[in-house]
C-alpha cells in the first residue's frame, strides 16, 4: 500500500448548476438547429399567387404586413379594410366565373 486512503471533507454529489447551465445551452442549440432546417425545406406559400398557382382557387383574404417601428395604428386599419374589400370583389369574381363555366 502507498498511502491511506483519505476521507474526504465533503459527500461528493452531481454539480446541479453546471449540469442544468450545460442543458439549456444544448436545448437552445438543438431547437435553433430544428428552426432553421425546417425553414430552410421551404415547404410552405410565401405568397398569395404561390398559393393561387398551386391550388386553382383565389385566396380570399391575406393579413397584412404591419411596420415595426412608427406603425400608424389608422393606417394599419385602412389596409386590413382595403384588403378585405378587395378579397370579397375576387370571391364574387371567382363565384360569377364559376357559376359560368358550371352554366355552359
């Protein structure tokens, strides 16, 4: 035998903090890694002719693009109203073209 063995000072037990600091850095690190690479796939309809081209129908209503900074709260709903307006003028449109072709 070399030397006794030595009783420690204190039990000796996982470290918590670092284990739990080490966690959340590799959680954040995986759901990055999973926002990016699902955004990268490009699976969805950026625009509205996306989504007409690749359906055949029209889109009825989009919500729109709203600025971030010095947003004018009246304007903002001018052009949802504006918007609106001009869906339900291409509902009617797609519903007059279509109860044409049905008609012949």
């Amino acid at each position: 035998m070399l030397s006794h063995a030595v009783v420690p000072l204190r039990p000796s037990t996982p470290r918590r903090m670092l284990i739990l600091a080490m966690s959340a850095v590799f959680g954040l690190l995986a759901s990055l890694a999973i926002v990016l690479g699902r955004e990268m796939q490009g699976d969805g309809f950026r625009t509205a002719r996306e989504l007409e081209a690749a359906t055949g129908h029209p889109v009825l209503a989009q919500i729109p693009e709203m600025p971030l900074k010095g947003a004018n709260v009246g304007e903002c709903h001018e052009l949802c109203v504006s918007g609106l307006a001009h869906a339900g003028f291409r509902y009617s449109h797609a519903l007059k073209r279509s109860s044409n072709i049905m008609a012949k």
